[in-house]
C-alpha cells in the first residue's frame, strides 16, 4: 500500500473563534461561550463543535475534525497526482490488444497500432521486437507536432 500521509498544523495558520452554543440546553446555556469555530487559514476548511461542556474540550474536537479533513485533502491531491502520472487507464479485455500471434495453419504476428506484420514468428516470440517498436516510433513522430 502507499506510504502513511502526515498532516502537521502550524499554530500560525489557525483561526479560532469562541461563541455562545446553541440548541438545548441547561442553566448556562448562553452564558458561556463554549463553542469553537477553527478555520485553517491557507485552505479555508472549518471545524466547529459545540457539543461538550467547556470550551477546551470543543477546541480539541474542532482540531481533530480539522486535522480529518486537512489528511482528506492531502490524500486527494496525492491520488490527483498518482492519476496524473500513471494516466488514463485501459482495461486488457478484447479488442486492446497491441499484436496478434497466429501460429497455425500459418505463421504471422501483427502489431495493430501500425498494422505492420511480420512471418518470423519465431524471432519476436524469443524476444526480438525491434522491428515492430522501430515502425511504433515512427507512426508516433508524425502524431505529436
């Protein structure tokens, strides 16, 4: 599997703003400001929680949440780069094929990206390829001005 992504938050980079909760609640209910609202800064993602009983327990929360979000991030704009590099994918079912290799009742192999064939069967099944990759390039020079 890939390797592990770690997110670090620079302090500096953080936003935290303290308000009143709202909802439900008891005695001192809006009386306190408990509720934390943390932006990061750079990206803009936010994380709030007003869901536990003091401010320092919303602010441990908020930056777990935060720190969720900013690995969701990383790890998207890592598979965007993954994708990027490894390009489009094709699946090898019927019809992608690069060649053909018939053996019986004669002797050819065909390269269908350049329709280039060849008898000498035996030559490209020990591995001389050579012929075939030399007419690729070539059909490929003319394709990329």
């Amino acid at each position: 599997m890939g390797q592990a992504v770690e997110v670090s938050i620079n302090p500096d980079d953080l936003k935290i703003e303290a308000f009143r909760s709202s909802g439900p609640g008891g005695q001192h209910m809006q009386k306190t400001s408990s509720a934390v609202r943390i932006t990061h800064v750079p990206t803009g993602l936010t994380a709030s929680c007003q869901s536990q009983r003091s401010q320092y327990q919303n602010k441990e929360v908020a930056l777990k949440v935060l720190q969720a979000r900013l690995l969701d991030l990383e790890r998207a704009k890592e598979a965007e780069e993954r994708a990027k590099i490894k390009g489009q994918h094709l699946s090898a079912g019927w019809g992608n094929q690069i060649r053909s290799y018939v053996l019986h009742p004669y002797r050819m192999v065909k390269d269908h990206r350049t329709d280039h064939e060849t008898g000498n069967t035996t030559a490209v099944l020990d591995g001389d390829l050579d012929e075939f990759m030399e007419v690729y390039l070539r059909s490929q020079l003319g394709k990329s001005n």
